[in-house]
C-alpha cells in the first residue's frame, strides 16, 4: 500500500491537564427476566394436572470420553475410512486412547493438527452407556448432539445408527433398536477440515462459517451431549408461529399456529385427540394459563396410515390453530418487556389419558418489514445494531455455566448500551445465547454460515447446504429473539452465476420454512454492489458493509452512501426510494489489527520513518495503517486502546447515518460490550449541530458568532413538541460552563428529523480544548437526549503568530511533489523550520 505520511514530527510534551468527562447517557439497567425452567411447567387438561418434562428422561452424556487422537492428511480421506479398525465395535479395547472432555473443540486439545500443508483431519470418540431393562421398556431413546464438526458416523453397540454432516446444526437419532440391558457402547468417527482459506484445494462442498483464523475451524463434539428417554408415542417436533394482533394486521384477537410431528411406535390404532394450552413462562406468573385450550381430535390413528416429511413410519404431521382469549391480556415479547410463553402439546386416548406431551417456550412478537422499514409489533423501530463474534463462544474448555455467564455479560452490556439487536457474525451462534437473548428483549439477526468462500461444487453444495438450513431454521425457529435470517456474510457473486443462484436458493428455502415471515437478508454486506456483485438478489433487507474512517475518510460517508445508494435503486428497478430497508450492518471498525510497540518513541523522526515504510494491508494496518484516523503513538503505545477511536469516530459516523433516514438501522464493528459512548448514539431521540455539509462543530474562534443547523432525530415513536435544545461551552472541567445558545424545536414528529437553523455565540475564553454540550428538555424540563462535541478555541490573532517548533521537524518527500510543495509552503507561512527527508 502507498505510504502517505507526510509530516514527521515530535508532539508537543505537556503536562496532563484536567478535561471535561464524556457527556453520555447513563447505561440502561436491563436484566434477564426471571423465568421459570422447562422442567417446571405445570398444565391441567381433561382434570389432570401434570408436567410435560416428566414425559421425557434427559441424562447428559458431556464429560470424559476417550479419544484416538487426530490424523491429517494433505487430501480428503474415503467415506469408508477406518471401518475395518473395528474401533466401533463392543470390544475393542479403547484403554490406551487418550481422554478427552466432550463438549470441547478437538483441536483445543490437539492444537498440534493445525496443519495448512494437512488441512483433513479424522478421529474417533468412544464412551459406554449403561442402561437398565426398566429404562428400555415401552421407551424410545435418542441421542442428541448440539453441535459435532463436521462429520459423523455414528455406531451403537457396533451398528451404525446414524449420519450427521454439519458444523453448527443440532442432530438427533433414535438409538432404541441397537440396545440391549447393560453396558452399551457409542462410538463416533468424525472427519473435518480447514476449509478452503486454510489448505483445502478442492471445491467447497458445504459452508465453514468464519474463516479469519484456523482456530474458528471447530472439529469433534463440540457442543452438549444428551440420551432422552421418551415414551412410545413421542412428539418429535414443535415449531410455534404467534400471530399477535397488532397494527397493520386484520385480526381481532391474537393466534397462533403450532406445527408439529408425532412418532408412534406403540402399533397402537386407537381415537385420540391433540391438546394444545398456552401458559406463562414468567416466574411472576408461572404457569398462569389462557382460558382457551386449542382441541383438535383425529379419528382412528393408525400408525401405517400416516407418513412424515422425513419420510419415516409411523408418523402423522400436522398443524393447529389455536384463537386466545384476551383474560388475562396477552402480553407481547417487545425489546423493553420480554414476555415469554409456553405452549405445551399434548396427545389424549380415547379416555383422556395423557399419552405424550412436550412444552416449548416462545413469545408473542411480530417483526417485519413494510414500505422499506421495519415494525415490531406493528410499531415501527428502528435497528440499533451490533454484531457479536459467534467464534468466541462455543467448544472452548469452560463449563456450561462458565460459557452462560460470559454470554450473558456481553448480551446485557450491549442491551444496557441501547443496542436492539445483534447480529451472530459468521456463522449460528451457541443456543444458549438465544435463550438469554429471549430474556433480556435482544432481538437477534440470525446468521447463517456461508461466509467468504465463492470456489462451490455447485451440486453437492446445494444439496448439502440447503439440508443443513433446513436444520438450521428448526433449531432456532421458537426464540423469539430471533427476528430477521442473514444467510451469510461478504459472498462475491459477481460473474459467478453458481454462486447467485445458490444464494438466492438458499433464501426461497427459508421462506418455505418460516411460517412466522420474518425479514431475509440475502447475505450481510449485499447491498455492497461494488464489492460482492450488480446482479439483484432475491433479499428483503439490504445489508452494506463499509468501514467509514478505516477504508477511506469519514468525511466521505455522505458522498460515498449516496453513490451507493443510487446503484442500488438502479440494480433493483426503483425510483427515489427503496422499497427494502437499508440498514449499515458493518462500519467504523478498530476491532481488529491492533498493535503495540513497546520500542516505539514518540517524537523520534527514524521510528516513524520506520513505521511509514512498514507494509499495510487491510485488517492488518500495522499501526500506520491507522494513521488517517489517529496518531500513530495513538495506534501503537502500550496503554492505548482501539476503544478510544471507537468512542470518537462512533460519534461522528454514526450520527450522519442517524441523520441520513434512508437508512433505518445500523451496527459498528466494534466487539467491546462496555464502550463509554455507545448509550450515547444509540438514544432514540439525539441532538445534532452540524454545517450544511453535516460537519460537526470542531475549531472555533473565541468570542466570536456562528450559524449552524440544529438537527434532531427522532427514532422513537413519541411524538414531542414545544422541546428547547440548549448549548454550553463546558472545559477545562465539568465545572466551568458558559452557555452559547437556546434553541426551540417546536415540532419533533415520530420517526422523522427536525432541523432549525441555530446560532453558535462563543464567549470570550482561553485558548484550548473544551467541550460543546448540548442538551434537548421537554416543557417540563426532562432531559430527552443530550450530545457533544470535542472542540478546540484559538484566538483569530494567532492565525498570523509564528510557531516556534519544541522538537525537530521533517517531511517526507514521497514523491508527490504537489503534496509535499503546499506542505512546505504552509509551514513557510508559520515560520517553522524543517528539512525534507528521502525514503531510502
């Protein structure tokens, strides 16, 4: 990359000195709703009063199980590799495998099998199961694994019972026919690789979800392991769809509709009928159940007349209806009151006795997009965003409640920070997240795992991967966190017509899948025509990734989304406005790269010279790769943290894209849940003061008067009026404040901008750093938003003073003369003295 450094020079040594704290808003108080566990729902139906958990018998199978090591191999191995080991069988004597935890990522264990030069990797996992006779009669047992990567074969006393191909997909089997009383043998073959960023040369045939490292690769059983034992007649499946009554929408009393597959292995022909009950999954009002109790009955099952979707016997799929009544009121699932329900299922004999029942917990919300915004619950909202790094949760060797906790943390502290939703970055992030995301009102945008990789085997890919989807819908469907489908993040289809069509398949199959509609994005970062393709897509959102004040100066965001946004009306055949939201999913950055140099030594012309001729490259800037945004000791002294150019270019970038309202959310990428500034951009109504040009206030004259425009932006559904916005010039600390202006805002609509001109008066002051605060109150006097800017005071009489430089300076003659000539003419002016410096 060029190098443009052009001035080196030593900064000024001065001592501290006080300065202003940020003027932000306190953090939220958000915290996880107490609810009651599964295992504690109660339901009364046909005079009974039972629990659906005792239904099924869950034993954790996590812990140690043994291991055979990992073998790497520079190709692909046989899909009948080591089935002759005779590693699956009972007997095999397994005493001198090594033991391993399960869940974990084998290659936390291994980290030796990081090999680019041997990117396949196999091994095998061995564990007993004991079962008593009683515990096998008139039970189905299953085995279920939350997470294996990425393929398994999977043998039960030596009987392969199952196959599973996928790394972020939950997979269950029924295990009953290959066991016996007694001990009992599970063994696992399991093969991965690296993928095609770390050594894999062939087409990819299924996707890998994030590829910025060999370590978010993830291979064996990395997520719970669990034995169900359940009865004969067992419900396999239940997906729920709530359809609240909400503006926008021609109902009078809220629905839902419940989706489901029973199994009956009893042979049993018999008039049975299903129940459906809907009660509170809330602790303060646990188990309180709607008066309506959904009924439906089916004459005559007969266990061979009924075929499932999986194409398994003895099955009957179906669906149900079911009308609420309104007492007591039917509380919706909101980001500010997280209400959450269980719907339980259960299937009644001739003589009402209860022949299986399962509970599954959901909430009663609707999101959705119309005329190009988004509405949750029929109001409309706008999309304060984050994105979390799924890579880091999941297959790590933490316990469970070690892994919740910390997931936990990050969900609350961005909750409390203002942000709405979140995005799982790369790839579907661990389920427990979205079970704390159900209870903190953090809506998730839900993303799939086909990220980067663009060299696909079309077929077997699309075979694979829509199967794997298939999963993925069913393993997410009931949280109602999850709001809006990424399925997938920066995949280039331009002149890649294989790639295009899968990625639009991949989008028809979610809507085939989701009942519920909620909004797809073809892939995060699609509406960067420029980077990943002109072809319109098959998309209900359009997703840009672009990273202001990292790939090119901030202050081109104006002019560089406009020209993004007149190609996308252009690609998709529209006139002035889209018709799909326009959301900026990933901007600003600072997040990765970060760099500290201990031998750095500021003021040192040779360290710079050294840094300025150093390679740059993007997500490795290397320190200078920074410096068109901050000082290089800024990007490199130890001490020093990516959350202060986050904090100050947050500021800056996000409030253009708050005032620009084509766009109707956004999302840094910035991966601190605890930065300082982030209640501050992220509050529903927010005071701006900017120039024409939407420059904010920076470099001032003392005592002298300036016209600006005062802009408030209302994302909130609140309309106000009569509200005074007032400035005060705060610095050097919070308590020397002058004021320089009140301004009225006598309308402020919902969801729209208000802008009044406003004149900055300046008193006389010091010359200096300080502080612009604004501040927006209501009639009553209540602080509805609040705002700042970093600003500089200089008295107009030293534009023409001389400068006396403390330290030698130097410029960098890089060759382009005009640059270097209006430099030099510009320190000629100051009476600064310099000499030019040559790059070797």
């Amino acid at each position: 990359m060029k190098k443009t450094l052009m001035l080196l020079f030593g900064l000024l040594v001065s001592a501290a000195v006080a300065a202003p704290s940020a003027y932000v808003p306190p953090p939220h108080n958000f915290r996880r709703v107490p609810v009651i566990a599964p295992s504690a729902v109660t339901v009364n139906v046909a005079g009974q009063k039972l629990r659906p958990a005792a239904f099924t018998e869950r034993r954790s199978l996590n812990g140690s199980w043994k291991i055979s090591g990992l073998v790497n191999a520079a190709g692909p191995f046989a899909a009948d590799d080591d089935l002759t080991s005779g590693y699956e069988r009972p007997d095999f004597d397994d005493s001198g495998w090594d033991d391993i935890a399960v869940p974990l990522d084998w290659f936390r264990h291994y980290r030796q099998a990081y090999k680019r030069d041997q990117p396949y990797v196999k091994g095998w996992y061995r564990r007993q199961l004991e079962l008593s006779a009683e515990d096998l009669a008139d039970r189905r047992v299953i085995l279920h694994f939350e997470r294996i990567g990425y393929e398994a074969l999977i043998f039960v006393n030596g009987r392969q019972v199952g196959q599973h191909k996928g790394d972020f997909t939950e997979y269950e089997v029924d295990v009953t026919e290959a066991l016996r009383p007694g001990t009992n043998s599970l063994a696992l073959r399991v093969l991965t690789d690296f993928g095609p960023a770390f050594g894999r040369r062939e087409p990819v045939t299924h996707a890998y979800g994030s590829q910025w490292s060999m370590s978010n690769i993830r291979g064996g059983i990395w997520g719970n392991v669990t034995l169900r034992l359940e009865p004969l007649l067992r419900i396999e499946k239940l997906l729920i769809d709530p359809l609240p009554r909400c503006p926008g929408h021609e109902q009078e009393r809220h629905e839902l509709r419940a989706s489901y597959v029973v199994q009956n292995y009893s042979g049993v022909t018999t008039d049975i009928r299903l129940v459906g009950v809907v009660s509170s999954a809330m602790q303060a009002d646990a188990n309180v159940a709607n008066p309506a109790q959904l009924s439906q009955r089916i004459a005559d099952w007969n266990a061979a007349a009924y075929k499932t979707l999986a194409e398994q016997p003895n099955a009957h799929s179906g669906q149900l209806h079911m009308v609420l009544d309104d007492t007591p009121p039917v509380q919706l699932w909101h980001v500010d009151r997280p209400y959450l329900y269980f719907f339980t299922l259960l299937v009644l004999d001739g003589n009402d006795r209860v022949l299986a029942a399962r509970s599954e917990r959901f909430g009663f919300r609707r999101f959705e997009v119309r005329e190009g915004k988004f509405y949750l619950n029929g109001e409309e909202i706008y999309l304060f965003g984050e994105n979390i790094p799924s890579p880091s949760y999941g297959g790590f060797p933490e316990s469970a409640e070690e892994l919740e906790a910390r997931l936990t943390e990050s969900i609350q502290n961005e909750r409390n920070n203002g942000y709405v939703i979140i995005r799982n970055s790369h790839m579907p992030i661990v389920p427990i997240a979205l079970t704390i995301a159900d209870e903190l009102g953090m809506m998730i945008f839900n993303e799939w795992a086909w990220c980067f990789t663009v060299a696909i085997d079309e077929e077997p890919f699309g075979e694979q991967n829509l199967r794997e989807i298939r999963q993925f819908v069913v393993d997410s469907y009931n949280y109602p966190s999850v709001c809006m489908w990424s399925m997938g993040n920066e995949v280039r289809h331009a002149a890649r017509p294989d790639v295009w069509r899968q990625l639009n398949a991949q989008v028809a199959l979610v809507r085939e899948l989701d009942g519920q509609r909620r909004p797809i994005s073809n892939f995060s970062g699609a509406a960067g025509w420029g980077s990943y393709g002109r072809d319109p897509l098959d998309t209900d959102v359009l997703d840009l990734h672009t990273y202001v004040a990292l790939a090119s100066p901030w202050t081109l965001r104006d002019r560089q989304s406009e020209a993004i946004y007149q190609g996308l009306l252009e690609i998709y055949g529209e006139q002035e406005r889209l018709s799909r939201p326009l959301v900026a999913w990933e901007n600003i950055g600072f997040s990765w790269g970060w760099k500290t140099d201990k031998t750095f030594r500021v003021g040192n012309a040779e360290d710079y010279l050294k840094y300025a001729k150093a390679e740059t490259k993007w997500a490795q800037p290397n320190g200078i790769g920074f410096t068109g945004a901050i000082g290089l000791s800024e990007a490199l002294l130890p001490g020093m943290s990516p959350a202060m150019p986050m904090n100050l270019y947050g500021r800056r970038i996000l409030e253009l894209y708050r005032m620009d309202r084509r766009y109707t959310g956004f999302a840094p990428w910035f991966n601190i849940d605890t930065l300082e500034c982030a209640p501050l951009w992220n509050q529903p109504v927010l005071p701006t003061l900017h120039s024409e040009r939407n420059f904010p206030p920076r470099h001032l004259y003392a005592g002298e008067s300036s016209d600006w425009l005062c802009e408030v932006v209302n994302s909130s559904n609140q309309v106000y009026s009569e509200l005074v916005l007032t400035g005060e010039l705060v610095g050097p600390t919070d308590d020397d404040r002058r004021p320089v202006g009140t301004w009225p805002v006598p309308a402020l609509p919902a969801q729209a901008n208000s802008v009044n001109p406003a004149r900055l008066e300046l008193p006389m002051a010091p010359a200096g750093s300080y502080q612009l605060r604004l501040t927006l109150r209501d009639s009553a006097g209540q602080r509805i938003g609040q705002n700042y800017y970093d600003i500089t005071l200089q008295q107009r009489a030293e534009l023409t003073q001389p400068i006396t430089a403390r330290r030698p300076v130097a410029v960098l003659d890089n060759g382009v003369a005009t640059n270097v000539n209006a430099l030099c003419a510009r320190l000629d002016a100051f009476g600064i003295s310099y000499r030019l410096a040559t790059d070797p």
